[in-house]
C-alpha cells in the first residue's frame, strides 16, 4: 500500500478511532507512518515509528531513518547547536523535521514537513481536528 491509499482510508476518521488494528499492520509491513494529534499535547506516530511525544502548544519532531529523535531546544542552548547534536545521528534537521502546530487557523492540529507525504482529516463530530499525514520511511533522507 501507498501512502496516498492509506491517507484516503484514513480521511475523515473521526477523532479517537483513527486507525484499525488491521490498518496500523498494514501500515507497519509498508513501512508508512501516521501522524496525528491527541489531545491538546500529543503528537502520535503509528506504525513504522510506534511513539508518542508531547506537543503541548506545538513542537518539532526529528525523524532519523529509522527511529524518533525529540529533545527540548533548550539543554542545547540553541538551534544550531542541537542541529550539530542530531547530525551525529544523521539526521538531516531540515528534510527529516514534522512542526506540529496547535490551535491555529480552523483546526486544532496541523503539520508542516519536506518529507514527501500525504494528508488525511480527523474530524470531532462535524468539526475539523487535525489534518494528519502518512509518509513513508523509504522517503526519508
């Protein structure tokens, strides 16, 4: 499965039943990952990359190639120095980064990232939630 057929599956899933046992298998052997907000502090990550990280007014999520890197700015001094910190992991800090944004425009969770993806809507009754994406990890870089 591509990660366009998954998005479509996914798209106007209603908050808190987002995706299937079923899906989130489908997911894993396709090596695709699902981003979507909980709550009004989390950023959830299914199936190649299976996490969670807190979000609370927004974050930044480092993806190295096969794993989850999120640290605070703020132990690093800044965010050069942190960015020489995730190189030793071989992140490319600026294709290999999701923004997590809180409460702005007319939803409550949305993404920002140059990793080539596709998008889907969560909705909380008839109300748009989050506009959540699936990449896949061949894509990063």
């Amino acid at each position: 499965m591509r990660k366009d057929e998954l998005a479509d599956i996914l798209h106007l899933r209603q908050y808190r039943n987002e995706m299937t046992k079923k899906e989130e298998e489908i997911a894993k052997e396709n090596w695709l990952v699902v981003v979507f907000g909980a709550s009004d502090d989390l950023m959830e990550f299914r199936w190649a990359i299976c996490d969670e990280i807190g979000a609370y007014e927004g974050t930044i999520a480092y993806i190295a190639k096969w794993m989850l890197l999120n640290w605070d700015v703020e132990p690093f001094g800044d965010i050069e120095e942190m960015a020489d910190f995730l190189d030793l992991f071989w992140v490319d800090t600026q294709s290999n980064r999701i923004e997590a944004s809180f409460g702005e425009e007319d939803v409550t969770w949305r993404y920002k990232t140059e990793i080539s993806h596709s998008t889907f809507n969560i909705m909380e009754d008839d109300e748009l939630y989050c506009v959540g994406i699936v990449f896949d990890m061949k894509d990063l870089k």
